[in-house]
C-alpha cells in the first residue's frame, strides 16, 4: 500500500511539475530567438549501433532493498551512498560491492543526494500528505548528516514547496532548486532558488529578484537541475528549455541560453557541460499520447544547439564523468514492457554505443560514476549492476 500511494505522489508531482507555467523575460533580442527556433526544427536520430559492446564487465550486487533504487551517488572510488523505496538510506564503501543500510527519513521522499565527505551528505527532501492534491501542502528540506546517514537534521524547510535537487562546490557554497506552489488549483508555481554560504547550514531564498523577471516572455518551466562554476557562476535549468543564471548570488539574473524546441511533452532533467564550456542538456518525455522518447541537446555556439533524439527510450539518469564521457540509463521499448539500457557516448554526443542491455523486463532508475572506468545502475527491483571497461 504504501508504494503504490508513493508512486501515486510521485506520478502527482511530476505531473504538477510538467504543467507548471513559468515565464522568463528574454535577455536576448527576439529576431535571434526566432532564428535559433527556425534552425532546431529538425530534430536527427541518435546515431549507434544496436549491438551491445562486450568490452564492459558486469557485476550484480544486492544492495538488499525490495524497493526500487532511486539514487546512487560516490564520493570517491570506495564509499557511495544510495536511496531505495524514497525514503531508505544505503551506504557501501569497498566501491558497490557490498551495501549496508545505514538509516532512514520516514514519511519522505529524497530527490537527490550531495556527498561533501564520506560522511557528511546533504539531501533533497520532500515530504507530501496523502491528501496533498500536485504537491500542495507539501514541505521541502534539506537535510544533513555527519555520521555517514545514520542521523539526520534538518537545515532548511518550507511549507508548500518542491525541491529538485541540491549541490555544493568546494568552497563550501550550495544551491539547491526546485518550485514554490502557490496554488495546485490553477496550477499556479514559482522558481525556488536557495543559497547557503556556511557549508549548508544556513539557507537564504535568492529567487526574489529572479522571480522578478518572469511575466511576459516564453514558458521555459520549474527549475530542476544547478550547475555551479567558478566562471558561469549559478546556473539553473528549467524543465521546458529555460537556462538563466546569476554572478553575484542572485542580485541580478538573466537568460543564459534557451533550448527554443522543447515540447510541452517533454522534461529537460540535467545540465552539464564539457572541458570546452560546451553546455549539454539532457530530456526525457513519457506519455500516452505521444509514447516514449530522449533527447540530447548540445550547445555548439551561441543560440544554435545540437540535437539527437532516442525514439522508444526514456532516460532515468544521467551520468556526466570527468573524461568528457556521457552516460544514460533508463530503458526501452513501450510504455507497459520496457527492459533497461544503458548508452555511452565519448564524443559529446555525436555517436552512441549500447553498453549494456537487460535481459528482463526491468528499468534502470539510476547511474553513477565510481570512476570514469567503473559505473554503477540501480533497478527498480532493488539491485545493482557494476559496469567497468
């Protein structure tokens, strides 16, 4: 019972989420928007090969869930942590061989992990009431723990929220994203943007001035992913194709980049970028109208974006590794039978290999990177698969 009502607040979630309407008032003059529209109406197929690279080696792991396993991120080459059923917390630390659950937050549901050290890990937290109506009445934290997730406490919440994710640099700032609800009635949201400049444990909400901006301009959606660099400053992706940012920790914002193709349909979920500056969006759509389908979105120069679609597969997670190397887990094929895949790309995007290909009906939820040789994908019947070249 208490799956099926977690499915059925996710599924709530997703679905406030994806018909949210944010606007963003462009930064950039419209002639130039409308040209690079014009230029990304063609959308080619993703160019791999079928057959499945045999030079990866495959490692099943129980990580001792009957739940699916939602995330899984490493700190190092030795010690991960992982997520299972929303709200239980497994950690191994001899690279994923071997998994000990180490504790729990009742009552919630963890979007996304952060792994300062071995031991301390910050998470984004969602706690939705089952009489909560596309999140409404929800609470979003951020907690944190110091004992490698035996304990938890919180550092950040707000009522009638949404975190997506949060994610720190080395100098001890964090940002976390996600969506304020102002009405689940009309449908009614707003950007949720978070700072903290003490190592997590103070937050302030920088999204006033951001906020600000939107009225008039296009619908580019809620805030779901940050990237932070030391050049670009605060980078935030929206779910409909909107990327703005921020240099001085949001006292001013404006539009960075827009992926100007991205349907209703779809749900841009991760933004990265490779040792060029080239920025890379990731987006996945699943519908009954419109059936299964990924896409990757590469900014080659200013306004122009490269595109490659992935007809029949849904992408669950991204994996971003230090080499330049992308990497995509989900599954393929329809909507009721699906089996998982995992693809490779070592060329930003332009070729694509399939390194790994289920034999069952099963999804892949999630990837991490061990290493740039050594991946690790969670299913959603609780186990894990090493893979390493």
């Amino acid at each position: 019972m208490k799956t099926e009502i977690s499915l059925l607040i996710r599924v709530g979630l997703i679905f406030f989420v994806a018909l949210a309407t944010l606007a963003c008032v462009e930064s950039h003059s419209q002639n130039e928007l409308e040209k690079s529209e014009k230029e990304n109406l063609n959308v080619p197929k993703a160019n791999f090969p079928e057959k499945t690279q045999d030079i990866w080696r495959k490692t099943s792991v129980d990580i001792s869930s009957p739940k699916p396993v939602s995330t899984i991120r490493f700190y190092d080459e030795n010690v991960g942590y992982a997520v299972a059923d929303s709200e239980l917390v497994y950690r191994t630390i001899d690279g994923g061989l071997k998994w000990e659950k180490v504790g729990e937050i009742r009552g919630s549901s963890i979007r996304a992990l952060f792994l300062v050290s071995p031991l301390v890990v910050f998470a984004a937290v969602n706690r939705v009431p089952e009489s909560s109506i596309l999140g409404a009445n929800s609470t979003a934290m951020i907690v944190q723990t110091t004992d490698g997730g035996k304990n938890w406490r919180s550092v950040y919440k707000a009522k009638s929220s949404i975190l997506e994710t949060v994610k720190f640099t080395n100098r001890g700032f964090g940002v976390a994203v996600g969506s304020r609800i102002r009405s689940a009635s009309t449908l009614d949201a707003e950007p949720l943007t978070l700072l903290s400049s003490d190592n997590g444990e103070n937050w302030i909400d920088i999204s006033k001035k951001l906020f600000a901006l939107f009225g008039t301009g296009t619908n580019v959606g809620s805030p779901v992913d940050v990237m932070l660099t030391d050049d670009l400053g605060i980078v935030v992706l929206c779910h409909r194709g909107g990327i703005y940012r921020t240099i001085d920790w949001g006292q001013s914002w404006e539009l960075l980049e827009r992926v100007s193709d991205v349907s209703l349909q779809t749900n841009l979920i991760r933004i990265s970028r490779d040792s060029a500056g080239r920025l890379i969006a990731v987006h996945t759509s699943r519908s009954g109208d419109h059936g299964v389908s990924s896409t990757v979105y590469i900014n080659t120069d200013r306004f122009k974006w490269s595109n490659f679609s992935f007809g029949r597969r849904f992408f669950s997670d991204v994996a971003f590794l230090s080499s330049g190397d992308i990497v995509n887990a989900g599954s393929e094929g329809e909507i009721t039978s699906s089996q998982g895949v995992v693809l490779l790309s070592t060329d930003f995007g332009k070729t694509w290999s399939v390194i790994h290909r289920s034999t069952e009906l099963e999804t892949f939820s999630t990837i991490a990177s061990i290493t740039d040789r050594r991946l690790i994908v969670g299913t959603d019947n609780g186990q894990g698969l090493i893979l390493q070249r």
